[in-house]
C-alpha cells in the first residue's frame, strides 16, 4: 500500500543563499511519495534560474510578483491539491528539514483525526541543539504571542505530541482535508501572524494544532526580514500583533491587553534607546500609531 501523496511546497523570495541547502535537505528526506514544488514570489536575485539549473525535479511556479508569504503559500497549496496532494508541507526557504522529519510529521496525522494542523520541532540552525519553536502560545489576556521552548537547549524536556495556540508557517503540514473548512491563508497580513490566524480558525471548528517534536527542522531565522530585530520586522509585528487581536480577542480582553501592550512596547523603547538602535524606537511608535489609525490593516515600513 502506498504511503499517502505529500507535496513540499517551498516559499520563495530572494533565497539565493538558503535556498539550494533546502532543496537538498527535501532530496534526502526517505519519504518517497513526496512532490517539491517552489512557489517564487518574484525574487531578483538569481535564485529561480539556480533551481532550474540544480534541481531539475524541483516544479518551479513564478508568480510574477511579490505575493508575499501567505500569497504564495496559497497558490502552492491550491496547485497541490488540483495536483492530487494528501498532505502540503509548507516551508520556507531557509530551513533544512531531517530526512525522516515528513514520514513522522504523516505518522502522527495518519493517527490522529483530530489533526488539523501539525508542525515539527525547530532548531536554530546555528547552535543546532537550541530550539527556536515547539509551537506556540496565545495569551488573549496579555496580547502576547509567543515561540514555546525559544533559545532553550533540547534536553530531551519536550519529547511528547502536544496541542498547542499556534504553530509557526516556517514549517506546517497541511491535511488536504483541513482546507475544506477553514479555507486558505488570510492575505490582508502583510507578514507575521498568517499563521496564528490560520491556526486560531483551525481550532475553532474544534481541530488540533500538534507539534511532533521526533521531527526535527532547523532553521535559518529571519533571512527574508534582514535577519536580527530590523525595524522592518519590529513595525510589521506590532500591526500584524494587533491586526490579528481584533479579529479575534473578546471586549473584556482589551483591559489586559492594552495596558500590558503599553508596557512591553516601552520597555521595547527604552531598549533601542540604551543600545543605540534608535530606528527600532521609530519603528515602534509608526506601528503603534499605525495600528491604531488603521483598524488591523498591515501596510509596508518604509
């Protein structure tokens, strides 16, 4: 019998010095009912004529423009889907996934039914033992989201199939079967938090978002936001953040989240005022305005 179709769909956009490692890591991965697909969101970089010339089983759809990460994500799961696809593997381009990261990621959602959603365990890439992600949480009180494990060593404390708020859409596997209710990856977000709304939906029609920890990726952060804390990533987290808690956060939740907001956003301030970083105090207060003015909608910095 064979194993259930899974397509890998990578996210592309200016990934010309990750992108050939990922592709290598997917070619040694020991699932063989597996389809790689790249989803170029108009990189100018050389980067789609280097997996035309490289990876010559890689299928490559160039979407003219920057469509961004939900964008392009979205047309890699349709075409997977019209293609045939069981499962769609999200990924960015800066990752390098475990060989047998995808056949543990099918394992658990072959037994779980209630699997709406399911993500592995991420590593930094450098140190490789410290892990960036084993999902995430939600505090509706606090409007706070946050990486659960970040910057801790792996010492074996996270080795059980856990539910959790979120799961991060550096890497998600996707039953085909899931994006009959929920739908597609909302759009308006202009980065950050795509993924946090997808899996906030998933939830509510009483679906799962299970990290599997014995499936391991490692990944190269914040490569297509300039990497570090860059005013680009500081505004667009602050109005995706915001964007994503009045959609979905009670009345009642804004007398916690509006004074804890303040809080952590002064503190932010005070932090790029002592360590010269001035920019990302800019960057604070255009995206606090921003959000405000705005109601939610996520626009570019700059």
């Amino acid at each position: 019998m064979s194993r259930p179709s899974v397509y890998a769909v990578v996210i592309n956009w200016n990934g010309l010095g990750v992108i050939g490692d990922c592709l290598r890591s997917l070619e040694k991965s020991d699932y063989e009912n597996l389809t790689t697909l790249v989803v170029d969101n108009a990189s100018t970089d050389g980067s789609p004529d280097l997996i035309r010339q490289s990876f010559g089983g890689v299928r490559l759809v160039e979407t003219g423009k920057n469509l961004r990460y939900a964008g392009g994500a979205n047309i890699g799961l349709r075409l997977s889907v019209e293609s045939g696809a069981d499962y769609v593997l999200l990924l960015n381009n800066d990752i390098e996934i475990a060989p047998d990261a995808i056949s543990e990621l099918v394992r658990v959602a072959e037994s779980r039914r209630d699997a709406g959603l399911l993500g592995p365990k991420i590593y930094y890439h450098d140190p490789p033992d410290l892990i960036w992600s084993m999902g995430g949480s939600v505090s509706f009180w606090s409007g706070n989201i946050r990486h659960l494990g970040l910057r801790t060593r792996d010492a074996g404390q996270y080795e059980r199939v856990a539910d959790v708020d979120y799961l991060t859409g550096c890497a998600l596997l996707v039953p085909a079967a899931t994006l009959e209710s929920p739908g597609y990856l909302d759009e308006s977000y202009h980065m950050y938090n795509e993924d946090t709304d997808w899996c906030a939906r998933v939830r509510n029609l009483g679906l799962k978002c299970l990290v599997v920890p014995s499936a391991h990726l490692w990944h190269k952060v914040s490569t297509s936001s300039g990497g570090g804390l860059t005013p680009y990533k500081v505004y667009h987290r602050i109005m995706s953040t915001m964007a994503f808690f009045r959609r979905y956060a009670r009345p009642y939740h804004w007398l916690g989240i509006i004074p804890a907001t303040a809080v952590r956003t002064l503190g932010f301030a005070l932090n790029g005022l002592l360590t010269g970083k001035r920019e990302n105090v800019s960057a604070v207060a255009r995206g606090v305005l921003d959000a405000a003015r705005r109601k939610g909608r996520t626009e570019r910095y700059g």
